[in-house]
C-alpha cells in the first residue's frame, strides 16, 4: 500500500467532489423549492459552459467580464425554462415534469450542436497553472482551484440564502408551500427565483468543469454523476449535497485510479444502489411518511 | 358515455374488442399488415420491422410506468440482456430461433426482477434513477467480459427458422410482426386479469392497494418481469434483425426514447405504446426525407442530427404541456367525433 499515492489521488478525489457539491446544490435549490428532479442538470452545466466560451473565445471578452455575463445569460435561461416548460405544469404528477426536463436536456444538447458543433472546445485558461504541493502530494492547479472557487460560492449561497429575504422566502417555500403562500410569499415568484439561482450555480460549475476537461456536447454526462450525488446525499438536502459531492468524488478519484478509468461510473452507480438499499430517501433526505 | 353499444351478457362487457367497427377496422388492419411487404421497398420494410421492434419493447415498458406506476430507465439496458442472450445462444450453441428468442426474454426477465428488488422501499424519481444503474452496470458487463466479445461486440448470424434463412427485411418481417402482435394481445388481455388489475391498483395509490390485499412486492416483481420480459424478446428479435450485437447498442438514451414514446403515445393504454413508438420511430425518418426534399441539402445534411434531437425534446415537451395523454387522447377524440357523426358534433 503506498499511502502518499492514496493520499495524493483522496485530494485530487475531494476536490472533484467540490465541484459535484456545487452542481448538486444546484439541483437541491430546484428540487427543495420547486419539487422537481432536474435531469437536464448537466445539460445546462454544458449550456452555461459554453456561453462563457462564446463570450470569452468568440466575443474576446476579458475573463472577468465573460465569467458574469455567462452567468447572468445562464440565469436568463433558467427564467425562460422555467416560465415555458416549468410553470405549466404545476401540479402536474412528477413523472410529467422529470420528463420535462428529460426533454430540455435533449434541446439544450441539439441547441449546441446547432450552434457550436458537437467538436471538442477548449475554454480559454483563467486560473493560475503554477502546481500546488499539499506536503508530498501533488495537486492539479486547475482542479485546486475549481475546488476553491466552487468551495467558496457554496459559502456564499448559504450565507445568502440563510439571511437574505428572498432566500428565507425560498426556505419558507420548500417546508411549506401553502402557509408560505397565505403569509404573503410570491410562491410563483420563489420558483423563478429557484430556477434562475440554479441556472447560475450550475452556469458556474459548468464554466469550472469546462476549463478542466475542455467542453463538448456530451458534456451533461456530468449531470449523470451529479444525480448520483443528489440521490445518495437525498435529493432534499444541501448537507446531503456537501457531503455526497465530496463522497462521490472521492470513490470516483479511487475507482479510477486502483481499478481503472471504465470503473469509475460503475462504482458511483454501485454506491448508489447499495445506499438506495439502506436507506431508500438518501443520506439526509427527509423521509416522508406517507399517509392515506 | 358511449351510447349505441348495449351488452346482454358480461362475457360481452369483459370482451376485448367490443364493437363491430373496431373488428373490421382490426381486420383491415391485420390486411393491410399481410399485403404491406409485398408493395413496400426495402427501405420501408427495414422501418416496419424496426417499429415492430420498438412497439413490442414500449408496451413492456407501458406496463411497468404506464399500468404499474413504476418509472424505469432501464428498458435499454433489459433488451441489451435479450439481444446478448440471444447472440450468444446463436453464436455458441446454434439452438433454434424461437427457443432463443424465448431464452433472451426469460433472462432479461431475471435481470427486470433483480432491478426490481429495489422498488419495494425506494419509490418514484429515486426508482427511476436506480433503473440508471441498470444501464450503467449492464453495460460494463457487456463491455469487460471476454463472453460477450468486449467493446467489440458479437455478430449475430443470421436465424433459420422453418428452412427459411432470415437474411432480409422481408423475411424477417413474417416472423418479427406475429411475434409483436402476439405480445399485444397479451399485454391488452393482461389488463382484463386478475393480475393487470392488481398493477392498476398499485398505480392508482400503492398503500390502497395493499391494504385491499394485494402483495405489493410481488406484483411490483412480477411487473417488472413482464416488463423486462418485452424487452428481452425485443432485444432477441432487435439482436437478429441488426445482426451486431455491441455494448453501445443499448445506451441510456434508448430507455428514454422508450419513455419518451409512451409519454408521446399516452400512458396506460395498449393503444398509447403502439401509436407512441410507431410516431417516435417514424419521426426521425420524415425529418430526413424532409432534409432530402430542401434546396441545397448537403449542406444541411450536418444540421440533420442536432435538428433530430431538438424535434425529440420538443415532442416530449409540446406533449407533456399540452396533451399530457398523448396521441391515445387524440384518436380517442377523433372516434368519439365520427361515433355519432353526422347526427352529434
């Protein structure tokens, strides 16, 4: 057993899983406010990806510029879609609005293929490339600092949604849809709010996990992972988003690297059925009781 | 409430097809199916016995979500084990073609009630994202083992079935259409079970169901049996009429273009999947004819891909939206429309 290797590749595995945690806190801000399962989540990681690349490769914005507008153009996205596709379905039985969002997936990958082709694109390098040493492990600067970066927006989506006023609205909202209504909350609103604010998070990601791995229209593979995160955590749950990101990445980085690359998926979607076995709702998912 | 149709016994209210209309209208259809590969081209059969196909595969998949209320995303990967099996059985041991094609049906079936397992205590979308895995761990099996030929696959030779080789669209056609329509029988008289009305009821609220007696882990099993039990035999006769059998054969994007049909189709109605996969197979061919009749189409033809997978969406959505059930819907209003036409409309 060589432990620096093992220590090394549990680094480069948690760091992934910040990038996971920040896509799945993502999909949890949609399912907690709105109830509906996301699919599309990777899908619009890919759209936000490659709307950062337009600006910042095609338009020659300067990075700090193309970064925001990226995400704004991300959250006008995430308004349309859900204005469009979401709303009228409400109260719809959620297999209806999954398949939705099955759906959306499949435009937003025909959308880039369309517009950009479906070849492999490199997004122009932001991030500092000098190598970071944590003791004797070796860490790839670009996946040390997505992991900064994504570490430091989930801080700030907390912080914000613990104490702003449309953020508690949106907490109101998912432990009570009803009563937030009747104390004066737009609930309609929350969910703009919900899927706009998703939208951007997953733009974000998406933008991180494009500079690493380059972007391509198959890139809501991503997404696939993600769900895991998000089933294995509980799909209603930020903790569980945190802390599923940060697990999964970690089997992802230690099946890779001790069994192979072809095991990675394999052993994410293994961990995801014995878990489903154990405990049906997820990690930290509220267990609901179901009443006739 | 339909007027004109008044029943003497109940062998008649429980029968299958109950007006005179629909029998004829069955019989034309049954014709028109015999005549259908002596007019048709090669390319037309080669369509036909691929939604043959794909009906036979989306009714499995209408009972298991549209009847039992259980959303799977592993049809896909159910048919990959069918078309395996069925390689396989060709390949190494050259038993016959109904005997494969059983065998594959029957394999996929305990692949369904292993997947199924799970569907007692975990529910819904966490169901569906389980059935994920299916795909995912089917394919690996399918992909790293030397007897399933690797990333390479396995080409199936081709059947023989009554010292006929089935080599071309037009034979295979007499075998794949029985098959298929056979299976619809079956699925439509299911529903007139003692077992289709269990599903039904877990359907309509799994705990009702329960506690009028009915054994939900069994019947949740048994579904999902059944259903992967279309698959496999879809995948068996999918496995024969390509003849390549490889791990990509199957991907995840197939379970969901199933989804997609009997969401497109309507949900819970026999009707619903036949219509749902014949309308999403046949999709995909009318956008390229229509490609081949625009001005300047070779340019265009790189658009062809990207535009399918738009159309596949919106349908999906457009649907979903605005005729949540379906195409099934939409015939029914157009029957109900000429039922008492001229006299009602």
């Amino acid at each position: 057993m060589d432990w620096a290797y093992l220590f090394e590749i549990s680094l480069t595995g948690i760091a992934g899983g910040g990038l996971y945690a920040l896509a799945a806190l993502a999909f949890v801000m949609v399912y907690k406010a709105t109830r509906v399962v996301n699919i599309a989540i990777g899908e619009m990681l890919m759209a936000g990806a490659y709307l950062f690349f337009t600006f910042a490769s095609m338009l020659a914005l300067p990075i700090w510029l193309a970064i925001p507008a990226a995400v704004l153009g991300a959250g006008v996205l995430g308004a349309v879609i859900e204005r469009t596709m979401i709303r009228p379905l409400l109260g719809e039985p959620p297999i209806s609005v999954f398949m939705v969002t099955v759906g959306l997936a499949s435009v937003l990958v025909g959308l880039v293929e369309m517009i950009w082709t479906a070849d492999q694109r490199r997004l122009p390098d932001f991030m500092p490339t000098q190598a970071i040493m944590v003791g004797d492990a070796f860490l790839a600067p670009k996946i040390f600092w997505g992991a900064v970066i994504a570490v430091v927006f989930i801080a700030a989506v907390l912080l914000v949604f613990r104490f702003w006023r449309g953020g508690v609205a949106l907490r109101a909202t998912a432990s009570d849809q009803a009563a937030a209504y009747s104390m004066g909350i737009n609930v309609p609103r929350v969910f703009s709010l919900a899927w706009v604010v998703s939208a951007m998070l997953a733009a974000l990601s998406g933008i991180i996990v494009g500079s690493i791995g380059g972007i391509s229209s198959t890139m809501g593979v991503f997404g696939l992972s993600v769900l895991v995160v998000v089933i294995v955590g509980g799909l209603d749950s930020v903790l569980g988003a945190l802390v599923g990101g940060l697990f999964i990445g970690l089997v992802e980085a230690l099946a890779g690297a001790y069994l192979g690359g072809e095991y990675k998926l394999l052993a994410t979607f293994i961990v995801l059925v014995v878990i489903l076995m154990i405990r049906p709702y997820g990690l930290f998912g509220t267990h609901e009781i179901e009443r006739l | 409430m339909r007027i004109g149709t008044l029943k003497e016994s109940y062998i008649a209210d429980a029968a299958l097809f109950d007006s005179r209309t629909q029998k004829t209208w069955l019989g034309i259809a049954a014709v028109l199916l015999v005549l259908f590969p002596f007019v048709a081209s090669d390319y037309w059969l080669y369509l036909a016995c691929l939604v043959c196909i794909n009906v036979a595969s989306a009714t499995g998949l209408n009972i298991l979500t549209g009847y039992t209320g259980l959303v799977s995303l592993g049809q896909a990967a159910f048919m990959g084990l069918g078309a395996y099996t069925v390689a396989i059985m060709q390949l190494r041991l050259g038993t016959p073609f109904l005997l494969n094609i059983l065998a594959g049906g029957c394999v996929a079936m305990l692949g369904g009630l292993i997947v199924g397992i799970p569907s007692l205590r975990v529910k819904g979308l966490y169901l569906a994202i389980a059935t994920i895995a299916a795909s995912f761990i089917t394919h690996f099996i399918f992909a790293n083992t030397s007897f399933t030929g690797g990333t390479g696959g396995l080409t199936v030779p081709p059947a023989s079935a009554f010292g006929v080789l089935l080599d071309t669209s037009f034979r295979l056609y007499w075998v794949i259409v029985p098959v298929t329509v056979l299976m619809l029988l079956g699925a439509a008289n299911l529903f007139r079970t003692r077992v289709g009305r269990a599903f039904i009821a877990i359907r309509d609220r799994d705990i009702s169901a329960e506690v009028l007696g009915i054994p939900l882990l069994r019947y949740k099993l048994l579904s999902f049996g059944l259903s992967s039990f279309y698959a496999g035999v879809a995948g068996g006769l999918w496995a024969y009429f390509f003849r390549v059998v490889t791990p990509e054969s199957f991907p995840l994007l197939m379970s969901i273009f199933f989804l997609a049909a009997i969401i497109v189709g309507g949900m819970g109605t026999i009707l619903g999947g036949i219509l749902g996969a014949v309308f999403m197979t046949m999709v995909p061919e009318l956008l390229k004819l229509v490609f081949d009749l625009l001005p300047n189409s070779t340019e265009l033809t790189v658009f062809l891909s990207p535009v399918r997978t738009i159309i596949f969406g919106l349908l999906i959505i457009g649907f979903l939206v605005f005729e949540p059930h379906g195409l099934a819907e939409m015939w029914r209003r157009i029957r109900r429309f000429f039922h008492l036409w001229p006299f009602r409309n």
